[in-house]
C-alpha cells in the first residue's frame, strides 16, 4: 500500500465530497440564514449526520477492519461468513432501533434539542422533520459496513464517494428553493433518507466483488462475533468523541435563539481538513496496520505509524493556523449572502475560531484511536473519550450562562487536546508506539513552514481586505485565490526546507 496515495484517493473523493457540501450549506444559508426554520432541520439534520460521521467516517471501519482481515489473512471463505453474520445482526438490530426511536421520537428529540421544548410550534416541527430523516440512520450504518468491506480490500474510491450522493441530492432540492418555502426543509428531510438508501445501492455494486448479502435469522453468535460487538460500542465512542462533544454542543445551544446554526456552519468549515488530516488517514492505514499487527511485523508497524503522524500534521497544523488568522472572513466569503447575516458572520466566525485551534487535536485522536483499533484495543480510547465527553459537558455548562454558546466550541478544544494527550501517553505506556528520529525533524520542519504559511496568509488577508468585506460580491473569489496561494507558498516552503520530499509519494508500506 501507498500511504501517501491512497490518502490523496480517499482524500480526493472525500473533498468534493465536503465541497459539494459547502455548496448545499450556501444554499441552506442564503434561503434559511440562522432563522427559526434553520435552527430546527439543522437538529433534525444533525441527529442522522451525527450517526453518519459516527459509523461512516471510520468508527464503524475502527472495529470490523480488524477482525475481518484477521479472518481474510487465515481464510477467506470463512471471512465471508464472519461478514454475513455481522451483517444480519446489525440488519436486524437497525431496524429494531430505527423502529423504536421513530415511536418515541418527541421524547427523543426532547431529549437532543431541550431548548425546543418550550416552544410548542419549534418541537412539533422538529419531531415531524426528525421521523423524516431518521431512517437514514439504518441506511448510512450498513453503508458504512460495505465501506468497511471494501476499505479491507484495500480499495478506497466507491467508500470515499458515496457521500457525495447526499449532496447532489439536496444541492438538486435547493435550487428549486424560490418555489418550495416553507415546504423546503420538508424536502429537505426526505432528500436525506432517500440519499442513504441510494448510496446503500450504490455501495452493494461495488461490494459484490466481496462479498454478497445472504438474509439469515438464525444466528449463531460465536466468539468472534461476540468479540466484535464488544469492541463497537467501545469504539464509536471513542473514534467518534469530536462528533459526540459536537452534538453535545448542539444540545446546549438549543438554548439559545440560533447558536445551533452558528456551531452548524463553523463546524462545517474545519470539517474539510479533519477529513483528510484524521479521517482519511486512520481509514487507509488500519487495514495494513492490522495485518502487520497480525504477523508481527513490528518495524513495519513503526513506520507507518510515524508516517501516519507525520502526514496528520503536516495537513492539519497549517489548516489550524489559517482558520486562527481569517475565520471571519472565511465564514463571510463562504455564507455571507441572502439570511446570513453580518451577526451570524461574527459569531459563526468567533465559533470557527476556536475550533480551529483544536484541529490539530481532532487530527490527533482520529490516527491515535486507529493504533488502538488495529490491536484490538477499544476500551483505553472508549475510557479516555468518556474524560473528555464528562469534560466538555463540565465546561459548557458551567460557563453557558455567563458567555452563551461560544463556550461550547473552546470547551470541545479544551477536552479534544487533553483526549490526545492522554492516548499518547496510553500509546507509551503500552509500547504500542514510539516516534522515530525522522519525525522529530519532520515535525520541527512542519511547524516552520505552517508559521510562514500563516504570515503570508494575513498578508493576503489584508492586501483584500477591502474586498473580503461582507458586501463585497466577489468576495469568495479572493478568499479562494488566497487559500491557493497561501497552500502554494505552505507546499514550496515545506519542498524547500524538506518537511515533505517528494520520494514519500512513492513509498510503499
């Protein structure tokens, strides 16, 4: 496997994934803003999305990858069946649970949304629009299995692709939106069910080379399958923290006319980079770190954990530093147009700010979780994720009265880099890791050039700063030519100084 290239393939599917969906949240903007309507299909949306990014974006992977190429390595047939169980189990399991929920559905969103509670005509429409959209749960789940599937195989572009489906979807909505009003967030909804269950087919195409569904009821749940599900649980929580702190957010903000939307569009934003610099690296690398794991290759394990880290910086401490300089006018440029007003620019703005400051953190727990994962350790990341969760909920609440929503995102900073540092430590302790002398100097190398990058940056900030202003109509093309340009200079510099070569393309692990 190319490290460095099946990144670029599951990062590449994965941007115009986030691009896609950058468009449908300017169209989402410029018809809803940061309204009442907003506030309540970004809770309904966010409850699906939030299992989507759980199970989708790794979680699910974190658990399965494992133990089925465990199985592949000593016998493929029998993994096939390993597969097929954990199927039907998790078949009927998500139906059950989808059932359940859509029955109790206004304690549910209650419970999601307490702020709504009060406002009769607020809840009722929020219970109404999350029936809607809640099947997706059941379809973005077994999607994720195929993912997962495919991912073993090595094989990273239908995975990374499928989400782009969703998008085209409610882009393909929102253009008729003049038409709809009111009625548009009803469309909206069932755009996102009907989105899951056209990737599920889509997935299956690919999936078939594989593996293929065979419907059995009769389980026999063996060790193997008992282990599995003892390590998903753990693992989605653990994998899935920033997520969950995300919607823990979101939770607290319901108290707060429109402070659900503000953390919406920010989280939007720094979500772009945590793909590739968390999500898509700890994807690729966990089914060759779990098959060296398996046949105890440990320098080869040491290598592509040090590249992994490496490459998670590398993008993502440049990211933090351009979102620290210009998160104002990078959420004008973006959503500054129509509802979204100059007052939601600043507060989406001071929100993308501070998470910003913890990208690198949520880069870190993504590929720290994954050296857990391949040794088929959940439960150190489920207990030090569970800290940081009690941590942030501490936090939010303690200050959310005296400074409102604006807490949330630094209290998610705050929790996200203590979780990091304390699967480091976990990862020494248990002499599952160790930085090689190459990475020390990498790293130095990485800051350098980030810093650089970031002057730079303010300096085209400030060279457009009269036309990055929030009624400037051309404002997003000089905030893109300044992000080229800014990348640009970050990548000659990083050539220049060798804080990445262009031989770590070629490597192989």
């Amino acid at each position: 496997m190319n490290l460095v290239k099946s990144t670029g393939t599951f990062g590449f599917y994965t941007i115009i994934s986030r691009l896609l969906g950058y468009l449908r949240d300017v169209l989402i903007a410029i018809f809803l803003g940061t309204s009442f309507l907003a506030d309540v299909f970004f809770v309904a949306f966010r409850i699906p999305n939030t299992f989507r990014r759980l199970f989708a974006e790794g979680t699910f992977n974190a658990a399965f990858v494992p133990s089925y190429t465990s199985e592949l390595v000593k016998n493929k047939s029998k993994s096939k069946i390993f597969a097929n169980e954990i199927f039907n189990l998790l078949f009927l399991g998500l139906f059950f649970l989808v059932l359940v929920i859509e029955i109790f559905m206004p304690t549910f969103v209650g419970l999601i949304a307490p702020g709504f509670v009060k406002n009769t005509e607020k809840i009722e429409l929020a219970i109404n629009l999350t029936r809607i959209t809640f099947p997706f749960l059941m379809f973005v789940s077994l999607s994720s299995f195929f993912s997962a599937i495919l991912n073993s195989h090595n094989k990273f572009a239908a995975a990374s692709a499928a989400p782009i489906i969703l998008n085209l979807i409610l882009i393909g909505i929102l253009f008729f939106g003049n038409y709809l009003n009111d009625e548009l967030i009803y469309y909206l909804s069932y755009g996102v069910s009907i989105a899951g269950l056209l990737q599920l087919i889509f997935l299956y195409k690919f999936v078939k080379k594989f593996y293929v569904i065979k419907f059995n009821f009769r389980f026999k749940i063996n060790n193997k399958v008992k282990f599995f599900f003892k390590k998903l649980l753990p693992s989605i929580f653990a994998s899935g923290v920033t997520q969950i702190n995300i919607l823990v957010g979101t939770i607290i903000a319901s108290f707060q006319a429109s402070a659900v939307s503000y953390l919406y569009y920010a989280d939007r934003i720094y979500q772009i980079n945590l793909a590739i610099a968390g999500i898509a690296i700890g994807v690729v690398i966990l089914p060759q770190l779990s098959k060296h794991i398996y046949l105890k290759k440990k320098n080869k394990i040491l290598q592509i954990q040090n590249k992994a880290l490496e490459l998670s910086m590398f993008l993502s401490l440049p990211a933090s530093v351009a979102l620290f300089i210009g998160s104002e006018q990078i959420i004008s440029a973006l959503f500054g147009y129509g509802s979204f007003t100059e007052e939601s620019v600043l507060n989406s703005a001071k929100a993308l700010y501070y998470f910003g400051l913890g990208l690198p953190a949520f880069a870190l727990i993504k590929v720290f979780s994954t050296f857990f994962f391949a040794n088929h350790d959940t439960k150190t990341p489920f207990y030090i994720s569970l800290i940081s969760v009690i941590l942030n909920i501490f936090i939010s609440i303690y200050y959310f009265k005296n400074i409102g929503f604006i807490i949330i995102p630094i209290a998610t900073t705050i929790s996200s880099w203590v979780n990091s540092i304390l699967l480091f430590i976990f990862l020494k302790n248990k002499d599952l890791f160790q930085f090689s002398k190459i990475f020390f100097i990498r790293f130095t190398k990485i800051i350098f050039a980030s810093i650089m990058m970031g002057i730079f940056f303010r300096y085209l900030i400030l060279t457009f700063e009269n036309q990055l202003v929030y009624d400037y109509y051309l404002k997003s093309f000089y905030l893109i030519l300044s992000v080229i340009l800014g990348f640009a200079f970050y990548l000659i510099m990083s050539l220049f100084i060798k804080a990445f070569k262009y031989e770590d393309i070629k490597l192989r692990y």
